[in-house]
C-alpha cells in the first residue's frame, strides 16, 4: 500500500522548525500542496516558514509561506483565505504549533499557563474553526491535533502543558462526532521527539534516536484518506502506539450504599477492570449509569 497525497491541500502550523518542519516535508513528498506556518516577526514574515517552503518548491512541489499567530483568530482566518485564494481548498490541517512555559506549579505564573493554552488548545480551536465549513462543504477533511504524554500521563513542571494536550484529546473526541457524516477524521498525534523545545531535557544519545523525521510518518497516514478517526496515535524513534481510555463497569450504591463510606467499602469493586470498555462518546456513560441505578431501585426504564 502506497500513501499518495496527490491534488490534497495542507495547512502545517508551527512548521518552521522541528517536528513541523519534518510533517510539512513529509506530506509534500507524498503530492500534497502545503501551506508553511510559522509564528513571524514583526512585519509578518517568517524566515524558518520561507525557508521550509522553499525546500518543498526546490524539490519539485508546491508550498507557501505563512506567519500567522494561530492564537489570533483574524490571522488563522487570513491564512485559510490564502490557502484557498492559491488552491482553492483545503483538505488537511496539521495543529502541531505549540510553545513551553515549564515550572512547577507553585511558581507557575497564571500569565505563562493562559499564554501556554492559547497557543496550544486555543490556537488549534481557531484553526480547526477556521477550515471546518471548508470541510464540510467538500464533504472532507483530516485533521490532526498534538497531543503529548504529558497531557495523557502527566510531567512534572508542566501543568500547563498538560491541561492544553490532554484538551486536544476532548476536542477530538466530540468534533470526530460531528465530522462523520461529512467524511472529516480527528486524530490526535502525541509524539516524542528531539527537537528545540526537548532539547537538553533528556541524554544526547536518546535525543538523536527519537528524531522528528520518525515520528512524520505517522502524520502522513493520519492525513491519509484511509486515516481512522478518533485515534491518538502515539509515536517516537520508529515506534508507533495507540493510547485508548477505557472506563470501568462500576458499582451502583443506591439505595443502602449510596455514602461516602459506601464508596470507600465498594472501592476495590468499583476499580476492578473485569469487563472494562472503551466508551465511545459521553451518551454511553450516561446510559451505563442509568442502567445499573435502575436495575438498583427496581425501575423500569422502558
């Protein structure tokens, strides 16, 4: 099976440097036409943007510059009518741009954690805003957002970082909902990488194994036509993983339990992972739950 991208148009944001700059090459090697966001300078041009797009026109294909802060929606919306205005569609959106602000939360400054979450989930909503009537009209779309381990896992001194990447996965869940039926897949990427922002937080040795150009595959295949949807895709140094959230069967307490003491008493039951499933939207959980109180209070539901 040979991935091709050919006639697909691109938006890569934060694609000057590092793991964007490898996704934006990957997808123009596979045919895409590629739009190369990078946060520019004061006068709106970004050098690393221009740079990287340069690098996909002298290898024969088709890219554009773009300097748009994807926290300023105005922005993010000029850029989409570039796209548009140089191909006149837009099929694929990369949200890869992001920024640190690492510190332990007690000296964390509330200023670096909104700055952190307008760039990272802020950002990727004005994006994903920005190109989803698009998509809809075309009846397609694959969207891509950046998740991390951080956000699913946890690290230490970065709550900031985390809330953001654990958001993306929220914001897939329910827009994978509302994309369906018109042939729009969310994915989230989380990846672990070599790059600007990791430099110096891990050994030499490991920062040159998990480079970026082993993780980009997986972004080619989520912009795929034959991508999943709701998947966040784990990846680093070659490896490629599934992280999926999966939610115990429960206990019900009612009538006699229904206490504090109750769920402390029924704890280890309500932690047991025998039938654990992965739910497939919010509606389940709620169904699940006033299945087995019914059941608990002898009500019929029907």
């Amino acid at each position: 099976m040979t991935i091709k991208l050919d006639g697909r148009v691109a938006i890569v944001t934060g694609a000057g440097q590092g793991l964007g700059r490898t996704h934006a090459l990957a997808l123009a090697e596979r045919g895409a036409k590629v739009v190369v966001n990078d946060l520019g300078g004061t006068d709106g041009v970004s050098a690393n943007a221009e740079a990287v797009a340069a690098e996909i026109r002298n290898a024969g294909g088709e890219a554009i510059a773009n300097g748009a802060n994807v926290a300023n929606l105005e922005q993010v919306e000029a850029m989409v009518r570039q796209a548009m205005d140089e191909w006149g569609q837009i099929d694929i959106l990369i949200n890869n741009a992001g920024i640190l602000r690492d510190k332990s939360f007690l000296k964390m400054s509330m200023e670096d954690f909104r700055l952190v979450i307008d760039v990272h989930l802020i950002g990727s909503a004005n994006c994903t805003k920005a190109v989803w009537g698009i998509m809809r009209e075309q009846a397609y779309g694959r969207i891509v957002m950046t998740s991390s381990s951080t956000g699913l896992y946890g690290n230490f001194g970065q709550t900031n970082y985390g809330a953001a990447k654990m958001a993306m996965v929220g914001m897939m869940n329910t827009l994978h909902l509302e994309g369906a039926k018109y042939n729009i897949h969310v994915n989230c990427l989380a990846p672990t990488a070599g790059t600007a922002m990791t430099d110096g937080l891990m050994p030499d040795a490991v920062f040159k194994l998990l480079s970026p150009e082993s993780v980009s595959p997986g972004i080619v295949f989520l912009a795929s036509e034959g991508a999943p949807s709701r998947t966040v895709l784990c990846a680093g140094g070659g490896t490629f993983a599934v992280h999926k959230g999966f939610e115990t069967e429960g206990v019900n307490l009612a009538p006699d339990r229904l206490t504090a003491d109750g769920v402390a008493e029924a704890w280890e039951a309500i932690n047991n992972e025998d039938g654990m499933r992965q739910l497939q939207a919010g509606f389940e959980q709620t169904e699940k739950f006033a299945r087995q109180g019914a059941k608990a209070l002898g009500i019929d539901l029907t």
